[in-house]
C-alpha cells in the first residue's frame, strides 16, 4: 500500500508526483456502518475524513462518487477535488475514474493510487498503470492516523 504520508519516494521517473483517487462509493460501502440509511451524510463524513488525510499530503487528492451532493459541487473542497459520475446509474464513478486515469497518469508522470476495493474497476485501473490499494486498508490507514 502506498497512501503517502509525505512527498514521493524516487522512482524511476525521478521527480514523479502522485495522484492519490478514492473511489468514494466503494469506500463508503466496505463498512456496514449504517450509511445507506443517509447515503449524503455518510458522503460528507468521508470527505471530511478524507480532507484531513489530504492536508497531511503533498500530492492531489480526488475523491469520486457515482451521484452529486446537493450541496458539494465538483472542485475542490478543503484540499480534495471532488467528483461525480458522468451519467446516472450504478457505478457511474467507476467509469469517471478509469476516463479520468489517463489525464491523471499524464498530469503525475505515471503515478497514481486507486483506493477501492471493487476488483472490476481494480483491474481495469491497474491495466492503465494505477497502483491500487483497498478500502479497507485505507480507512485503517485513516483511522491510525486520527482522520
């Protein structure tokens, strides 16, 4: 698991930044805590958990969701870009990420970590050059670090 703590560490591509993109709806269901009952609420709580990692980072931070909040709209917020789905329906996010993962790999010289723990979209990032880590391990990673 990457989720960079400070700034990247040399690689090939000395000088590479890192593009750091969490695949909100799969995040936020990897744990049945109850978010579906207030789908919005439990999208904000993860914004704010994932502005709090963000502001310990030196690298972007992409938080995507398959339907808009109301009140969040795509841009940045505290740190974090957010972003929606392109169409409606089931796993609209998945495929905002993987047509975003190019400009993504481009803008970071190759570098970018997926957090989700959907192995479709997984693979299919991972085929695009991502490093990807789970949810799980992620909100773990959070949850070590008091976000």
């Amino acid at each position: 698991m990457i989720v960079h703590t400070g700034p990247p560490a040399a690689s090939p591509g000395a000088g590479d930044s890192l593009t750091l993109v969490v695949d909100g709806n799969n995040v936020m269901g990897s744990r049945p805590d109850g978010w579906w009952r207030d789908r919005a609420g439990a999208a904000r709580r993860l914004l704010a958990r994932v502005q709090c990692h963000a502001a310990h980072l030196d690298h972007p931070v992409v938080l995507v969701f398959d339907v808009p909040l109301p009140d969040v709209p795509e841009g940045e917020h505290g740190g974090v870009t957010v972003r929606y789905g392109r169409r409606p329906g089931r796993d609209a996010a998945d495929d905002r990420i993987i047509a975003d993962l190019e400009a993504e790999l481009d803008a970071a010289s190759g570098r970018v970590e997926l957090v989700t723990s959907d192995r479709a979209l997984a693979s299919r990032a991972r085929a695009q050059g991502a490093v990807v880590t789970g949810a799980g391990a992620f909100l773990a990673h959070l949850e070590r670090t008091g976000c």
